[in-house]
C-alpha cells in the first residue's frame, strides 16, 4: 500500500514510475534485442492492440466491480492516461520483445505473478475489489494473449485473414472507443453518458452513416488480406496491387469510410471538437497515403500500379466497377436457382460468363462456383455469388462484399443449409415425375 510520507507525494512518484519504467524498460530491450523490420513491426501493433483493448476492460472492471483508479482529472473513462499508456506498453512492446529470448507461457506466467505482488500494493491508487483476481484472468485472456497471437502472426508473414481481423478490431476500437471518448474527456464529458442521452434522431442518422461505412471498410481490409495477402497496415501492405472489391469502385474505400464512421460519431456525441477526428484523419491519410503509394507501391509494382490508377480514382467512385479480369459463375442446376440466374442474366456486367448445368431435380447439395483468370478470386457457395454481383457494381456490390465477410460468410452458407425451401420443392419434383 502506498502510504504517504510528509514532504512526499509517493502516488505522483509511483504514475511516474508506472509510466517511465516501462518507457525506459522498452528502449533497454531495444537495445539489448535489436529487432528485424517484421519484428518491430510486430512490437508496434502490440502496443496499439492493447490500447483500446485495455480501455475497454477497465470499462469491465468498473462494471463488475473488479478495480477501480483513483479519480483523477487527466482520465478517459476512469483510465488515468500515464497508466493506461503505461500499462499499453508492458502488455505491448514488452510483452512482444521478450518472447524472443523468454517462453510465452514463462512470460505469461510472470506477468501474472508480478500484478499478483504488485496490485494490492498500489492502493490508493488502485482500489482492488474481492473479483480482481477474475479481471487479471480476463484482461490476460483477452488483451495480452491476442496481442501475442497477432505479433507471433506478424513476424512470421502468415494468416493474413487472421491478422486483418485483428486489425480490423483494433481499427474499430479506436474509431468507435478511444478516439471519441479521450476527445470527450478533455471536454469534460463521459463517452458512455453522452451516448446514452443522445435523441433517438442523432442514432438514426449516426447508424445511416455509419454502420454501412464500417462494414465496407471492413469488406475492403479482408480484400488486401484475401487477395492481396497483406494488412492495411503501411509497414505489412499487401503483396500486389488489389484492384477487386471495393477497390474496383474507390482506391481509398477504407480511408473513406472510416472518416465518414468518425463523422457519424460526432454527429452522435454532438461534439464540435469531434469533428477534428475526421478532419486531421483526412489530411493525415492524404498526405501519408499518397506518399507511401508513390514512394512503396508504385517502384514495388509499376506496371500493375499504373494501369489500375488510370483506371480508378481517389476520392471519386466509378459508375461501373473495374474488372481487371475475366470469370465465369457456374450454376450446378439451372432449374434450382432459375429465379437468380435470370437475374444475373439480365444484369450481367462484362467480364462475367455464366454457364448452367442440365436440370437434374436431386437432394445433393450443389454449389455455385466462381472461376476467375485470377486464381487469388476464384470462390465456391455464398462467396461465389457474392464475386458475382460485385461484377454490377452499385448496391449488388456491396451485397457481393458482406456476402463474403468472415462470419457472415459462414452464417449465409449455414442458412442455406438450414432452409428447408429448395429440399421440400426437389422433393415435389421427383415425385411428379
């Protein structure tokens, strides 16, 4: 327990060392470890997980009743900055760097041990209540161990679906957390508050604007880590130039939409100093964007570059996608799914070749599959319908990229088997025979 001392102000030394100690901790390792590229990169991304992953079990915390901090005026969300900043960076960079000469699990192990020792000896500080020891289990679970994963995911240039999903969660919690609520706090407002006295008008608009934006951003980051077999992230881009997707419409899609989600939030909020997130993103990402294009990309990959930005634009979206390739869609039987091949007919883009199977009423289950002349597009089910419509542009388009998302991929398929409809109709067939 911290106890104070006269002429000391032993909790303002302990903030300092709880935000300098792991400062300084870090460049010692930097030091003693020099690290590749990926490496850094992967200490870099660990820092910025844990960021919103750290706020929002605090959030937890307090509503569990696991932990709580001291009050104080420099706050987010009951987080005092230096210690969320500090705290970051011990479950981030550290925690990535020492894997290198230390075992994960030893590691996990002492940092588990460490908060054990430490924590209760922090008071006032931190007050701890009797479930605190449920909170470490779920901040070790749930913050520390995915920054591991996604760092181990980094430095070994594998699973990029996984690792844009993690970004993707990151990205989201910044956007959606940590940049509205460090806003607000320095207005004096609690997020959380705000958002529960907003009008039922302020959500309407906000969620018009803003969930549409999310799951587009999204649709494009899966594109760069599904094709291009990279992140959105500058330092672990894609490995060739995207031009499928969203990417056939826009150049920028994720720079877009996520401006647009941080308008629609200070739209919510209400908040006029909100509406310098978007604002500084934008010229931001102008600046930093074009830059890292010219500079990366366009010596990387001339010839791909060139020819997809005659074609495609910043800023502006195109009235008809642009297709780089050409794919057929084949239907397993046209009797079953005549309703939407007549559809496809008739709205068929270039580029798309439909061809159809005899009608043959049976109870297997057959797929529709989308073979393209790029091999990194080709798609079975679901996905292939969804490449499909991505060949009309416009609102079929955007149904094609949430069709193929992670989960809602899945979730599709599984209703497609789950539906009775197409069994009960080839059972009626048959037997009419």
């Amino acid at each position: 327990m911290i106890d104070g001392y006269p002429g000391v102000d032993l909790i303002a030394l302990a903030r300092a060392a709880l935000l300098l100690g792991p400062v300084g901790g870090t460049m010692l390792l930097l030091i003693l470890f020099p690290l590749t590229p990926r490496q850094a990169t992967a200490a870099l991304l660990g820092g910025l997980w844990q960021l919103p992953a750290l706020l929002v079990l605090n959030m937890a915390a307090q509503g569990f009743d696991w932990w709580r901090f001291q009050p104080d005026a420099i706050a987010v969300l009951g987080l005092p900055v230096d210690l969320w900043i500090g705290w970051a960076i011990v479950w981030g960079p550290v925690a990535v760097i020492l894997p290198q000469r230390v075992p994960p699990v030893l590691m996990i192990v002492t940092f588990v041990a460490a908060d054990i020792v430490s924590m209760p000896l922090l008071e006032p500080l931190v007050v701890l209540d009797r479930g605190w020891l449920v909170g470490e289990a779920v901040g070790i679970l749930f913050c520390l161990v995915p920054c591991l994963v996604l760092a181990r995911l980094t430095e070994t240039d594998s699973r990029p679906v996984v690792r844009t999903c993690f970004h993707g969660l990151g990205w989201g919690g910044y956007m959606l957390l940590v940049l509205p609520a460090c806003v607000l706090a320095w207005e004096g407002r609690d997020y959380i508050a705000v958002l529960e006295s907003a009008s039922a008008l302020r959500w309407i608009v906000a969620l018009t604007i803003g969930l549409p934006c999310l799951l587009i951003g999204w649709a494009a980051a899966h594109e760069f880590a599904l094709v291009g077999r990279g992140t959105p992230v500058p330092y672990d881009p894609p490995k060739r130039v995207v031009t499928s997707g969203a990417y056939a419409s826009i150049a920028n899609p994720m720079q877009i939409t996520s401006a647009l989600v941080m308008a629609s939030l200070a739209i919510l909020t209400g908040s006029t100093a909100a509406w310098a997130i978007p604002v500084t993103f934008l010229i931001f990402d102008g600046i930093f964007a074009a830059w890292y294009n010219r500079t990366h990309i366009a010596l990387a990959m001339p010839e791909d570059w060139a020819e997809y930005r005659a074609a495609v634009r910043d800023w502006v979206p195109r009235g008809r996608p642009y297709i780089a390739r050409t794919a057929t869609l084949h239907f397993p039987d046209s009797g079953r799914d005549s309703r939407l091949l007549a559809w496809l007919m008739r709205h068929a883009a270039e580029g798309l070749v439909i061809e159809t199977a005899p009608v043959r009423p049976t109870l297997a289950r057959h797929r529709l599959r989308y073979v393209s002349s790029d091999a990194d597009l080709n798609a079975t089910g679901i996905a292939a319908l969804g490449r499909a419509l991505e060949h009309l542009g416009g609102l079929s388009a955007f149904a094609g990229w949430i069709l193929r998302l992670p989960g809602i991929n899945q979730l599709v398929e599984l209703a497609s088997l789950l539906l009775p409809v197409r069994r009960i109709a080839i059972m009626i067939a048959q037997r009419a025979r």
